[in-house]
C-alpha cells in the first residue's frame, strides 16, 4: 500500500499492536495498520482508497457517512459503535481524531471490538429492566392495601374520637405516609439505574406551587420546633414550563432532610433568578438547614456528600438514605448539579440552578 508518509512512519503504522489507521477527508483509508486489516477482515493491501464505513453494515454505513460530511465541515473528533458487514455479532468501536496541520494524514483513528463489552451491558440492561419490573409489581402490591390503610385512618378521622385516640390514628397516618414515600423512593431510583426515568413538560405556576410546598413542610418543621421559612426572588416569573413533578421531589428531599438533620433552628428555601431573557429564565434553588453539617473531609469524599452523615445515623432519624441520590439524578436529568456547601455543627446548604421557558 501506498501512501503520503516517509517509509519509516509507514513501518510503525503497519506493524502496530493496535487497529490503527489514518483517513484523508473524504473518509478514504491511506494507511492502516495489521489489527485493522484483520479486525475488518480485509487484507492490507486491499484497504487503501476504501473508506471506513464500507466495512459497516448497510444502514449504519448510510449514517456514518452523514455523519461524516458534517464532522469534516467543523473539524471535529468522531466516536461510532456499528456491527460489521456481514458479521452482525461483531461490534466495532471507531475513535476518529483530526491531526495537526504539518501532519501528512488530516485525521488519524483507531477501532476496537467491543463484541464482548456489548454483551456485557446488554446483560446488564435486562438486569436492570427485570428489576425495574420487579420494583414495579412489588409497588403496586404495597401500595394497594397501603392507600385502603390511608382510607379507613381518614374515614375513622371523621369521627367522634378522644384526644388520645386522634393522636394515635395520626401517628398511624404518618407513617403510613411515610411508607408510601419509600416506596415511591425505591421506585424511583430502579426506574432512574434502568435509564427509564423520563421527564414531563408542562406549564405550571411557579410561586402557587411554591405556596403549596410551604403548606406542605411549615407543620413538620414546627412539629420539630424548628422555623421553615421561604425566601422568593420577585423577578420569578409565574408561568414557565418544566417538570413541576421532578422538581417537587427533589425540593421535598431536600427540604425533608433539612428538617430531619435539624434539632434547632431553622430551615430556609431559597429561589433566586440568576438570568432572565424574555423567552427563558435560569432560577436557583436552594434549601439552607442550622443542622448537623458536614466535616470537610466527607465534603471531600464526594460519594458521602449525598448521604448527610453516618447511615447509622440516617436509620436513627428515618428514611432509607436514598433522598438526595434520587434528587441529584433528578436535577441532572433537567440539566442541572446539585452542589452542597456544609460545616459540621453549623450547617448544610444544597442548591442547584434550572433554566425555564415563560410562557
């Protein structure tokens, strides 16, 4: 084969360990490598002038090609898995890279099966489907007989009690509750591990839903003999479009573990805008506890920052210590991060920032 390199470049490239070879800008091989020969099940000298997507089933080399023609306009690296021609078994994987002017190649790459990772994860996929399946069936089955305990606590509220009694039953009630959120929390975190979890997007009124957040949590937090106060930006818009379920959740986590990690003092949520265009808003949110905190050495240990303490701890306090891994994937899922600032002793402060459309 020939090609536009001094004979020793020409050496190294053909006797690499690895499937390497270099395309000029059509797509066009000009040198590669024995790996990739073999790897193509092409010989060689055989493979000059071909171009990379001609080795790739039909339908695949259509869009590679696409692909092709615009990652050329704007000079771009390019990443493709596709099964080979007339092997569908066989996977490749294509990193593609653009080389440096005085380079004779304009873009060099290399392919690598990854026959056996795809089978991995499409093992681990329908491990994953079979228990969010699970998780889903086990959910209904909880929740049935749950929400006809939830129904005969309200009938029974209705009535004629002692005051004795009225505690009991609302004990019963709020754990009942309780349960109901761990369910939902354990469904949730299956649905967000499989890829499943999806996103709604609808118009909602930002400061009402706002206003039944804090109906919401003010008697919990003063059932602790804590203040839960709200702290709301003017400039919010009113109507925006978004996923007012998701981020109800994740302000419900958020808020919740302020109030649970809190002995005194209070807890605060924040909504702040940070940009306003007259098409899209970016707000803040933010919830600020006077709890236990963080030391910053678990501020450190990043796969700690979202568990608020010892887990020995969370057990004595209630929850199943999924919360904030179920808010974080939530807010990651609308293109957000939930970034937290802590002290132990003194406190924790989480927040994370959206973009809305106003309506």
């Amino acid at each position: 084969m020939t090609a536009p390199f001094p004979s020793e470049i020409q050496e190294f490239i053909s006797n690499q360990f690895v499937a390497l070879f270099t395309l000029d800008r059509e797509g066009r091989i000009t040198q590669a490598s024995h790996p990739f020969s073999s790897l193509v099940r092409v010989p060689v000298e055989e493979l000059e002038g071909q171009t990379f997507w001609s080795f790739l089933a039909d339908q695949e080399a259509k869009t590679v090609a696409a692909r092709w023609t615009k990652i050329v306009k704007r000079d771009l690296s390019f990443y493709h898995e596709a099964p080979l021609r007339g092997e569908p078994a066989c996977w490749l994987q294509f990193m593609i890279d653009p080389c440096p002017e005085n380079f004779s190649a304009p873009y060099v790459g290399v392919i690598n099966e990854i026959t056996s990772l795809r089978k991995s994860l499409l093992r681990a996929e329908e491990a994953n489907l079979a228990k969010l399946s699970f998780f889903s069936n086990m959910s209904y089955e909880l929740k049935t007989p749950l929400n006809a305990i939830l129904g005969t606590l309200e009938i029974l509220e209705a009535s004629m009690m002692e005051e004795d009694e009225a505690e009991l039953l609302n004990s019963g009630k709020t754990s009942a509750r309780r349960l109901s959120g761990m369910i939902n929390d354990v469904l949730d975190l299956a649905k967000i591990e499989s890829g499943k979890q999806e996103l709604e997007d609808a118009p909602f009124d930002l400061k009402r839903e706002l206003d039944e957040w804090v109906k919401k949590f003010s008697p919990e937090a003063s059932a602790r003999g804590l203040q839960f106060e709200i702290d709301l930006d003017e400039k919010i818009p009113a109507m925006v479009r978004g996923d007012v379920g998701r981020l109800g959740q994740v302000l419900s986590h958020l808020v919740g573990n302020g109030i649970k990690f809190t002995d005194k003092g209070s807890v605060t949520l924040t909504v702040k805008c940070l940009e306003m265009s007259p098409s899209e808003c970016s707000i803040e949110f933010s919830v600020q506890d006077s709890g236990i905190g963080m030391s910053e050495e678990e501020l450190r240990q990043s796969s700690r920052v979202f568990q608020q303490g010892e887990i020995a701890l969370q057990r004595k306090r209630g929850g199943l210590g999924v919360g904030l891994s179920i808010s974080k994937a939530f807010v990651e899922l609308m293109d957000g991060m939930l970034s937290c600032e802590s002290e132990a002793g003194v406190g924790s402060r989480f927040y994370f920032s959206l973009k809305f459309p106003i309506l």
